[in-house]
C-alpha cells in the first residue's frame, strides 16, 4: 500500500484541519517545499497535496506552491482543491503534477468528470469526502445529498484513476481510520481506494494495509497530522504502509 504524506495549504502555510473546520486550524509551516524535501527524502513515493482555500471559493490560491513542488520534487504529486475547469487541470498536469484530483466539480457535472478522466487516463482521481455515507462539497463546508456507494458505484465505469476517500468524522483526529467503509468500498466498486482520515499512529496504517476484501486491497493511505505532530515518524509511515 503505498503512503500519500499529505500537505495541506492555506494561505501558502502548511496547515491541517480538524475535521474539515476552517476555525479548527493548526499551522505546521512556512515553507511547503520544504516540507516535501522531507519526505521525498524519506523515500515516499507519492505527496498528496491540498489547496484548501481554492477548495473552499473555487478559486486556487496556492497552485505556485503546488507547481513548485511538483517541479523541484522526485515523489509524484497528487493535488486537490479548486480544480474546476479544463484549463485548471492543463495548467497542473502541464506543471508535473502526476494526478489531479477532481471534488466539488465531478459531483456538479459528472459528464464532464468523466470526459476528463478519459482524456488524461491514469492521471485523474475522484474525491469523495464524507460524513457517515453524505458526500460533502465545497472544502466540506456543504452536504451534497449523495451516497458514498451510490455514488462510486455509478462513477466505477468512468476510468478514475483511483477514488480518494475521507470521512470528516475521524480527519485530523488520530483516533483511526473508518475501516468498514473501506471495506464497503472495496466490496461494492472496483475503482482503486485510496484511505484518507483518521490515522494516528503506526498500527492505524498496519490495519489499512491488512485490508482485503477477496483479492482487493486498498492502493494507498494518505496521513497528515500524525506526521506533523511527532505521534508518527515518515520512516515508520512507510514501513507501517508496506511502500516498497
């Protein structure tokens, strides 16, 4: 299962969130790409990269952060956040960034999700952002009346490169992953899971590794405030995640 360190950006800082709430923020660091040298260095093979304020208005506020990142790094990067146009997804894919991740807009226009997933194959993923089963939209801030199954199952025939799945209740917690809806997932879709929220410490990752469900396993598990906080260490991360 490969590890996705996370970097999320507000204001060009490093930040992370308690569980989607703005108000609820800790500031971890000036310098993104400082950070990312960091784990590149560790050996990771993939950072997950979040712009949360272009997740929140729509409009991207740290793209400079993220493209620098993704040209001065060796891991891929996978990036979110105010993506919500052909010439957002360009202008990132464009700069090296390996995959984009698509929320807000697939959920408001599917036809056009899946166009672009067809045009960049392997290269786009969908966010799913949860509370319970409701997706939620809008950097979290609004339930969008959908079902997590219903939803991944509809879209498993669109050619995502993988769903990238966080339930709000456990994010920034530490107090572990959502495990059964994991394995729903992984029962009910085909498309690749990656596992966001709740991770906290190494056993957390050991039991998102374990996951299997016939010959399915989950492809990744993005972690982010267990490896600012000192509860987890990257080296112990990758081994915890069995990233080659």
């Amino acid at each position: 299962m490969d590890l996705y360190p996370a970097i999320d950006l507000r204001g060009g800082r490093c930040v992370r969130l308690t569980q989607g709430d703005f108000d609820r923020e800790t500031v971890y660091g000036e310098d993104p790409l400082a950070v990312a040298r960091e784990f590149a260095e560790a050996g990771s093979p993939w950072i997950h990269m979040v712009d949360l304020d272009g997740a929140r208005t729509g409009t991207a506020a740290n793209r400079d952060a993220i493209t620098a990142v993704a040209a001065a790094v060796g891991p891929s990067v996978q990036t979110g956040g105010g993506i919500r146009s052909d010439a957002d997804v360009e202008e990132l894919l464009t700069a090296g960034v390996r995959r984009v991740v698509l929320g807000t807009a697939a959920l408001a226009d599917p036809g056009w999700a899946r166009r672009i997933a067809a045009e960049h194959p392997g290269r786009v993923v969908l966010g799913l952002d949860v509370r319970g089963r409701e997706v939620a939209v809008r950097g979290w801030a609004e339930g969008s009346g959908r079902d997590l199954v219903e939803l991944a199952t509809a879209m498993d025939d669109a050619g995502f490169a993988a769903y990238v799945v966080t339930q709000i209740a456990v994010d920034g917690t530490g107090e572990g992953p959502d495990l059964d809806t994991y394995e729903l997932l992984l029962t009910e879709c085909e498309t690749e899971i990656v596992a966001s929220g709740g991770v906290g410490r190494a056993q957390h990752l050991r039991d998102l590794a374990d996951l299997e469900v016939g010959n399915r396993v989950l492809a990744g598990a993005i972690v982010g405030r267990a490896l600012y906080d000192g509860s987890l260490s990257i080296d112990d991360a990758l081994a915890a995640a069995g990233t080659p």
